[in-house]
C-alpha cells in the first residue's frame, strides 16, 4: 500500500495587482442590527419575479433566528435590504446554508439537515430530515449525478402523485417516467463523519398523514480520522468529468473523496447500478496548508464552470489568513498567499487575521473575508512549474493576485477600535466578516457582489462599482 503524500505548502506575498485588473467593491446598503448574534451562514435565492435584478437573500445567526431579505430601490439611487420574515427553529441555530433550484438546506445545531422551500420568502418547511449526524452540521456540498445514475433514479420505484403535475395530459401517462429523485448527491459533515443523501420525489406536500417519505433521502457516510470537518466542497473536473468531495479539516489539512458509481458487471457482460448511493473513495494524498484549521473552500467550478483547470481546483482559506489553492485531482497545493493581515502603523510589521468565507466575487474573481472585516477579491492565474531535473515534466499551479482595494463595512470598526489601529494595538475589529454570498444578476447570471453576515450580526451588500452604476 504506497504511502500518503505529504504536501507543505510555503507562504509567499504577491504585489498588487496591475491597473487594468483593479476592480473594488462597495457597501451599498447595510443592516447593522440585524440579528442579536454573529451571523452563522447567509445565501441567495431566486426571486420570483422576472424584473428583478437583485436575489432575495436568507441569513440565519447564532441567535437562533434565520431572516429573509429583499432589496428594495430608495431615492437617489440608493438601495435598501428589506426584511421579509424572521423566525425561529427548534434545530436552531442553522450553521451553513446550501441553495439548490427551488430547495434550500440548512446544517443545523440539532444535528440535522432540513429542508425548506426556497422560492417562499417564508421559507415554508418540507417534511423530513437527515437526522443521524455526530454533532452540528457545519458543513454542506454537493456533485451532480452521472447520467447512468439519473437513469437509476427514474427506475427505483413509482413515483407518488403530486398536486403540482395536477391537469397534465394522459398522453404524459405514457411518457418517459419522471426521477424519483434528484439530481445530485448530497453531502454534510459533523465532526470527522460524512452523510451521504440525495432529494426524494416520493412525498405529497399537501397529505398530512404522509409521515414515511420525506424531501430527503440518507443513503451513506464516510469518516475521516484526522480531526473535525469545517467544511466541504465537491467538485467536477470539466475535461475528465472525474467527481471530487474536498474536505477542509481542523488539522489545518484538505482531504478528500473521488466520488464514483456504484457499478458491477452483470453476467450479460453489462455493467449495471447495484444501489442508490455513491462509492467514496478516500484519496490518500492531502495537502497540508500548514495554518491551522482550514475553514473555507471555494471551488473554482462554480466561477471558471468552463475552464479545463480552474475547475479542477479549491480555493482554501485558512485561520492564519492565509489563501491557498488545492487540486482536486493531485490535492497538490500551490504556494499561498497572505491574504487577511494587518499592517501596524507604528511599525513595519504586519499581523494576521483569520480567513473565514470565501465566494465568487465579480469580474471573474474570488471574494474573501476574516477577521479584519475587510472583504478582498483576488484573481486565480494558472502557473506551469518544473518538477525535478527532466525537462518535459511540469505541475500546474493556481496562485491568487489582489485584484482591487480592500473594502471595510464602515461598522467594522468602532470608535475604540479605530483608535486602537491607529496607536499600532493589536486589537481586533469588533464586526469580523463571518460568511459570504455571491450576488448575482437574475437576468445574466454574472455576479456583481456579495452579500456579508459579521460577527455582530449585521449583513453588508457589496457590489462592484462599475456594474452597479450602469445598472
């Protein structure tokens, strides 16, 4: 059995980046108060309505409250974030958020994932839960299903009737017969343990006395043995198709599954589905970022969907501040850089601050925020490096440029604070960013901002400057 692969990653700095990619954010509506504690998680749903520009937005905050929001225009031009409903949970508090279509799923304190209607700005509960985790759900991800396991998926069992499909022809009785369920494979962390589930089809939502069938269906786990799972991001290769789950773990490493079909050869000499879940296999290279707990992936998937090798890689953000950048398929990782520090104006030194969210920012970027409650966008670059004497052999590598000013929520720092900074202390702000969302554009699909929960909890849109003015 070969021996895992250890991979130290080394810190570098990187100058600013150049003229033509400077692009910079800023706040254009905020709430400071709105919620009584940190803001744990905060994502984007689809609005409704066709005209809209913004998404509507839900937070959930170590209160125990979760908020929907929307944006709504002010004099001036101006902007305004909207509550819509807040309200309570008995799971409670949620610790991450994942969106999917019309579904969102929430990892919560009581050691489930739920799920609620995400097109309802009430946020209207389904039945059913994924209810056997370790501890709190901290972490959600997910891969899309390969087409023979969406062909599995229609031939499981019948499907209930739905009030939905109510008034279709009969002519769609005879029709190719709709999933039983969805499709992607879904996943969520506590503690060292992986569940595996995927959505269900098979409940009506308006039959009071269907207890059985549930919006969600448990089907496997896997386990790490090297510490807690902070995090979780799947990943597809676009130019091998191959399917990743990544793992960020409190031993400052990232880890990872290759996420295959369920298959075996049948005496015919076809290779047939066998059951209703993934095979994980473990890989045993990982790379060790060397900066304590890894508390952020990213990956570049959702931002370069098309690019053969952007989409093969994870960005990582980690708790000494630092950004680094794993393969998914080699879990090498390239040099990171200092992305949340702190010069102290009496010196020349600087201090760190801890990574803790990263999204898709705009103009094809990557957003970050930590503990100095600054939101920063960096720029991924594809680097060739040789390996070893021969002169054929090469790695890829993706480092991460600055790529605009840094943008502070002006109620990051309090007064206290400000005058801390200014003698060179090594105090903290007191409203650290806490998560992050891409604000994307319904009618285009391109991002333009971010949406970002503090650990006072209020929430602070950003959006890129030259996208919104011509808007």
């Amino acid at each position: 059995m070969p021996r895992a692969r250890h991979v130290v990653a080394r810190g570098v700095s990187l100058d600013e980046a150049s003229e033509d990619a400077h692009i910079h954010l800023s706040v254009v509506a905020r709430v400071p108060g709105a919620h009584a504690g940190a803001v744990l998680a905060v994502a984007a749903l689809d609005d409704p309505d066709p005209d809209a520009r913004f998404p509507w937005f839900v937070s959930t905050s170590v209160d125990g409250t979760v908020s929907t929001w929307h944006v709504e225009k002010r004099g001036a031009g101006g902007i305004e974030l909207v509550r819509d409903a807040s309200f309570g949970d008995d799971d409670a508090p949620w610790w991450c958020l994942a969106v999917d279509d019309e579904w969102l799923f929430a990892g919560t304190h009581g050691r489930k994932v739920k799920v609620r209607l995400a097109v309802d700005a009430d946020l209207e509960s389904l039945p059913g839960a994924i209810a056997n985790h370790t501890g709190w759900v901290r972490a959600l991800a997910s891969v899309r299903k390969t087409p023979r396991e969406l062909e599995r998926a229609r031939a499981v069992r019948p499907r209930k009737a739905s009030p939905r499909k109510a008034g279709a022809s009969a002519a769609a009785d005879d029709a190719t017969p709709p999933p039983t369920t969805g499709d992607a494979w879904r996943f969520s962390a506590a503690c060292n343990v992986v569940r595996v589930w995927q959505d269900s089809f098979a409940f009506d939502e308006d039959d009071e006395d269907d207890e059985d069938d549930g919006a969600v269906a448990d089907v496997g786990s896997a386990r790490i043995f090297t510490g807690d799972i902070l995090c979780l991001a799947g990943v597809r290769a676009s130019s091998s198709g191959d399917r990743f789950l990544i793992a960020g773990v409190a031993d400052g490493t990232v880890r990872g599954w290759r996420v295959r079909e369920a298959q075996t050869r049948g005496t015919d000499g076809q290779t047939v589905m066998t059951r209703d879940a993934p095979v994980m296999l473990p890989i045993r290279e990982f790379a060790d970022l060397r900066g304590g707990r890894v508390a952020a992936l990213f990956p570049l998937a959702e931002a370069f969907p098309d690019d053969d090798v952007l989409s093969r890689f994870v960005v990582a953000g980690c708790r000494d501040g630092a950004l680094g950048c794993v393969d998914a398929e080699t879990m090498r990782a390239s040099p990171r850089i200092a992305a949340h520090e702190r010069r102290r104006e009496d010196t020349e030194t600087r201090r760190t601050e801890g990574v803790a969210c990263v999204c898709a920012g705009p103009a094809n970027t990557v957003a970050s925020g930590g503990d100095d409650g600054i939101v920063r966008l960096w720029r991924p670059r594809v680097c060739r490096e040789r390996e070893g004497d021969e002169p054929n052999t090469f790695s890829t590598r993706v480092v991460l440029e600055p790529s605009g000013g840094d943008t502070i929520c002006p109620d990051a720092l309090t007064d206290t604070k400000i005058e801390t900074r200014s003698r060179g202390d090594r105090a903290a702000p007191s409203h650290g960013t806490r998560c992050l969302c891409a604000v994307r554009d319904k009618r285009s699909g391109e991002c333009f901002g971010a949406l970002a929960g503090d650990e006072a909890g209020g929430l602070a849109l950003y959006t890129y400057d030259k996208k919104f003015a011509a808007s």
